[in-house]
C-alpha cells in the first residue's frame, strides 16, 4: 500500500486504504452531525429539482429517501447508481433508452 499523500512539516504518510477509510468516516460525520439531510432538502427544494441519482451505499441513499420525501419528490423519481436496485431505489441504468438522445 504505496503513500498517497506526505505531509510536508511532519513527514506523515497517508496510505491509500487510509485515505479511502478516512474520506468515508468523514462523509460519515458530516452526514451524522451537520443534519447533511437538511441541507440535501435545502438544496433539491431550491434547485426544483424533480429527480435525485444517489450513491448506493446505505447511508447516502437513506439519506437521498428522506431528503427527496422532504422536498416532495417521489421515490419513483429516485434512482441509484450502478446495475442493483437497492432498498426498493431502481438503478439509474432502468432509465437507459434503446434510441440516443440528439445534441
């Protein structure tokens, strides 16, 4: 596991797996602490927003629901990344069309 990151004053190493680790409990802190729901509401009512695409790990799409109930957008409109229904959420790939779009 090759150093990812050195710290220039402390010469402290980052390795990959510890930079993925510590970028997840911090996603993880700002969603348990900084009421990261509110703000998602906030944002999809001030947007309009109609559809939401989330991440599907458990707590970003729990937190993708809740905030999209919120904000009045239905969880038929709600889509995950990926090939996987997860929690009920049908993946974003459900959407693909048979045709492409013109520019």
């Amino acid at each position: 596991d090759k150093a990812v990151f050195i710290d220039a004053i402390t010469h402290k190493k980052i390795r990959c797996g510890d930079l993925k680790r510590d970028t997840r409990k911090f996603a993880a802190g700002v969603q348990d602490h900084l009421g990261f729901k509110q703000e998602l509401t906030y944002q999809l009512l001030d947007s309009g927003a109609t559809v939401v695409i989330a991440h599907p790990d458990t707590i970003s799409i729990s937190v993708a629901i809740g905030a999209s109930i919120n904000a009045k957008i239905p969880e038929s409109n709600i889509f995950v990344l990926g090939d996987h229904e997860v929690h009920g959420i049908q993946p974003y790939t459900t959407l693909l069309s048979i045709r492409e779009a013109e520019p």
